[in-house]
C-alpha cells in the first residue's frame, strides 16, 4: 500500500519504464492551468504551462509577449484598451 500522502490523487501517476524492463510508480506533481486574459478570459498565446521551477531556467523572453501588457491582455483587448487610452489623452 502506498504511503498516506500518495493515495491521493492530487499527484499525477506516470508509470516510468526502468533500463531492465520494468515498469515504476512514479508520482508527480500536476500540469497548472493556463493562462488566461485579464478581462475576456480567453487562453493566452505564447506563454508555456510550467512550474515555478522549470520558470526559473528559462529566458524572460520565452515566458511572455514582448509587448505592451504581454502574459495579461490578449491582442485584441490590448487592441482596445490601447484605442480608450489614445482617445481619452
Ligand atoms: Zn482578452
């Protein structure tokens, strides 16, 4: 019986093949969710699901848009949002 914590499913099973042929519960931690937009909460482009850990090694480049708002506006409501903006100056 696998310990307390284990029996959960909060934690992912991935049965891991071993170099002499058989197989081994492996246990890890879930996928998050993606990221959505701020305001039509539609799943954002170009931003990878990963874990803070996996984040940390990786480019600041590779984890949002370059651009105005990148990983929180979609384009089409930056669109929008930049349109109010040059209107009400
Ligand atoms: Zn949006």
């Amino acid at each position: 019986m696998p310990r307390m914590s284990r029996r959960s499913r909060s934690l992912r099973r991935i049965k891991k093949k071993l170099p002499g042929g058989s197989t081994k519960l492996v246990y890890a931690k879930r996928q998050p969710g993606t990221t959505k937009c701020s305001i039509c909460h539609i799943e954002l482009k170009g931003i990878p699901r990963m874990r803070p850990f996996e984040a940390r090694n990786m480019a600041k480049t590779k984890k949002r848009p370059e651009r105005a708002y990148g990983g929180f506006l979609c384009a089409n409501c930056l669109r929008e949002k930049l349109k109010q903006e040059a209107r009400q100056s």
